[in-house]
C-alpha cells in the first residue's frame, strides 16, 4: 500500500488534534490503515527538546530568525527519523502542523521575508510534501476562546493581530494550492467536520 502524509492546520485551538485522533480511528477501524499520528514540532525526542525551547514562555528574547530555524530544525529530526521510515512501509502519517505552520506563523505571522520562508521550509522538510493538508477555519476569537482556560505557551501570548494574520495566512495558502490544501470550517460539531474529513480522506486514498 503507497503511504501518504495528511497534515493538519489552523491557528490555536481550531481543533486540530481531536480531529486528527477521529480521523486515525475511522482509518484503523474502517479502513483497515497502518496509521501513525505525529505532532510538529516534536514526537521524537530530539525535536522534543527543540519544542521545549519554543515554547517555553521564559524564551521571549528569541529572534525570529532563531524561532524559524527551530522549526524547521525540529522539523527535519521529524521527517528523516519518523515520517519517512513510516510513508516507506506503507502507513498514513497524520502530522498535527507541518511546514505550513511556518509558512503562516513566522511568514506571515512575524512577517519574515516569506521566499525565505519557503526556502526554509524545504530545507526543514528534506523533500516531503503532504499530499493532503486539512486547515481547520476558525475565527480567532472563537479560537481564542477555546485556548482560554489552559496556560498558554509562548507563541499563543502573541497579540490578537498576530493569530489574524496567522488565519490569513493560512486561508492565501489554501487559494494558492487548492489541490492539496482542503478549508474545513471548524465552527461546528465534532462529528459533522471529522464527516467532512473523512471525505476528502476517501478521495485521496481512492486516487
Ligand atoms: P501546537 O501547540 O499546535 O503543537 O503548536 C505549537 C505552536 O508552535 C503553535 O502556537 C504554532 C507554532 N508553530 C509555529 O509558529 N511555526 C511552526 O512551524 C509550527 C510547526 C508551529
């Protein structure tokens, strides 16, 4: 069976990672799928330690130079140690943010020159590209909302402004790659969008 990569993306609080356990479920269950469900930045242990030190509030003096190098640091540990031993026996790899996180937070988030940022972006990902990216739309103050009650980490302290241009960010990647970038509307039941993913699932599998 060929392995495939999907990955998920949103703002804060869009509902990424529940939705990314229904879908590997449905996968396992249904579909009879090898599955592995991994999160960027992190799930190996290297790239843990290199989350820890993005995240960690404590680090506010960090160039955003250094945030996207991380990144794409942690980034390259995922993809040559988990995701493509995983996409070479066959599995479907569900990653929670990939480089279009990157895209979206240090491109136009921070407002890095974005060609460098795609640059990066391919460095960090040794040649894979998802052939499915799911962007969960929320607005961001519904988004906001969500994240209320937990203890935020450093890149969710960022002003609202931040998360806007985050959300725009992602919506002018969605328009520019259409085949492989799907807009799910993330303001409505659990069942009724992980429905909606399973969908567009079906159709990449069956293609
Ligand atoms: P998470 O909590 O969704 O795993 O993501 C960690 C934070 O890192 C989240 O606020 C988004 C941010 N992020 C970036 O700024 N750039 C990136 O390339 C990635 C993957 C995440």
């Amino acid at each position: 069976m060929q392995g495939r990569l999907i990955t998920f993306e949103g703002i804060d609080g869009a509902g990424k990672s529940v939705q990314a356990e229904e879908l590997r479920r449905w996968l396992e269950r249904e579909q009879q799928r090898k599955v592995l469900v991994l999160r960027d930045p992190g799930t190996s242990p290297i790239a843990e330690q290199i989350r820890r030190i993005l995240l960690d509030p404590a680090n506010g003096a960090m160039s955003p130079w250094t945030e996207l190098l991380l990144y794409e640091a942690a980034r390259a540990q995922l993809v040559e140690e988990l995701i493509k031993p995983a996409l070479a026996q066959g599995s479907v790899v569900i990653c929670d943010r990939f480089y279009d996180s990157t895209t979206a937070y240090q491109g136009y988030g921070r407002q890095l020159d974005l060609p460098t940022v795609m640059q990066a972006n391919r460095i960090g990902a040794c040649g894979v590209v998802p052939d499915l990216t799911i962007l969960l739309d929320l607005e961001v103050e519904a988004a906001l909302q969500r994240k209320g009650h937990l203890a935020l980490d450093r890149l969710e302290r960022e002003e609202r402004a931040f998360h806007e241009r985050v959300r725009r960010g992602y919506l002018e990647l969605a328009h520019a790659e259409p085949g492989r970038v799907k807009v799910v509307k993330g303001d409505r039941p659990v069942e009724a969008i992980a429905k909606e993913i399973r969908q567009l699932v079906a159709a990449l599998l069956a293609g």
